[in-house]
C-alpha cells in the first residue's frame, strides 16, 4: 500500500466533492464540509469534516479526514 503524503487543500476538498460533502462554513483556520442525505423529514447531515486552511495538508491532518468522511484510504494516495 503506497504511503500517504501532504496533499493540497484544493485536491482534499475535490475529493471529499467528489463524495457528496459540501462547504457549509469557511472559518478563518478551517473549512467545514457536511454530507447530507435526504430522509422522509428532510434532509439529514451523514459526514462531517473539517478541512484546514492552508497548504499542504499534513499527513497527520489528513489522517483525521480520511477517518472522519469514511472515505477509503486509496482516494488519498
């Protein structure tokens, strides 16, 4: 399995778009994204991440996204 490495904030948030989380807060150190999902009284949030606010995006941090969204680990590599 190839090893994690910093990544760029931009390619976190695509791929964390490409899995259905969208940017519903841009805080000044973070940006939270949420995962909706639509239930029979609406919609209901089914992920949330915080994404930091800078480049790169450390392995450690990234660590903590992966298993925040419960995107698989190979998305990242």
């Amino acid at each position: 399995m190839p090893r994690l490495r910093d990544l760029s904030q931009d390619r976190v948030i695509s791929i964390l778009e490409k899995h259905g989380f969208q940017e519903v807060r841009h805080e000044r150190s973070h940006i939270v994204m949420m995962k909706f999902e639509m239930g029979s009284d609406g919609p209901r949030i089914v992920g949330a991440v915080m994404v930091p606010n800078h480049d790169p995006i450390l392995v450690r941090e990234l660590q903590v996204i992966i298993t925040s969204s419960k995107i698989p680990r190979e998305e990242f590599e």
